[in-house]
C-alpha cells in the first residue's frame, strides 16, 4: 500500500470495506507512520495538574452603551467560558490586557415583570490582567 496524507498524517491504509456491490468505502483502518510511547500507567495529579502559582488571573471588564443612562447590562448570547492555566511572571511583568474580546450585550435601565425596560444594544469588552494573589 502507498502512504496517504489525511488531516496532516502520513498513514497506510489497512483495512478498506467497501459497500456490497458498489466501489464506495464504507470504512477505513490505517496504520500511522508516528512512533508512539506506550503507557503502563497513568499520568500522576502533579503531572497533569500546574504547580501552585504565585499569580492569578482578574476579570476586568469596560461597558459600551449607546445610553449612558442604561447601565444594566444582560448579554446577547450565552457567553463562553475558557479556563486558562495561571499567568507566568512574564506575562505579570509584561503587563496589560490578556485573552480580550468583545461580546454583544444588551442595556436597560430598570427590568419590568416582562423584561428588560426599554432596551437598547452594546457591547462588553472583557479581558484578564495578571496579578499577585
């Protein structure tokens, strides 16, 4: 068999079934050409989990509202969540905004039984700052 190129990997193909009657596959095994370690055991708590740090990460967030009056903010979608290991003293001395964006949001001054009151839409700019614990 010839080597294949897919997604980046040089493999050989091993097994290809083919659909009864028709020259379409159904199902491919390859072997990669990648030499890998095996594993005897698992990877120990403070392998796989950072060392303590002396830094952590703070949420710092700036409101941009059309309304300076509406100051209540609900965002537009459900925000995402990433978790990120803790910053390195590089990354403290270096200093500024880390890991920023800027999400939809929606600003009202006061929320009635049926919702926000007299809506109107913005945005959120939201970043992480490194810093002593």
């Amino acid at each position: 068999h010839k080597k294949v190129l897919f997604d980046g990997q040089e493999l050989f193909p091993d097994v290809i079934r083919f659909v009864a009657n028709k020259e379409e596959v159904s199902e491919c095994d390859f072997l990669t050409t990648k030499l890998y370690t095996p594993l005897s055991t698992a990877m120990s708590e403070a392998e796989r989990l950072p060392a303590k740090s002396i830094y952590e990460w703070v949420l710092k967030y700036t409101p941009h509202s059309p309304d300076p009056a509406k100051q209540r903010i609900t965002f537009s979608d459900t925000p995402s969540v990433s978790f990120y290991a803790a910053p390195t003293a590089a990354q403290f001395y270096q200093g500024g905004r880390f890991y920023e964006k800027t999400v939809p949001a929606i600003f009202y001054s006061r929320t009635s039984s049926t919702g926000p009151f007299d809506p109107v839409d913005g945005t959120v700019t939201i970043w992480l700052e490194a810093a002593l614990k």
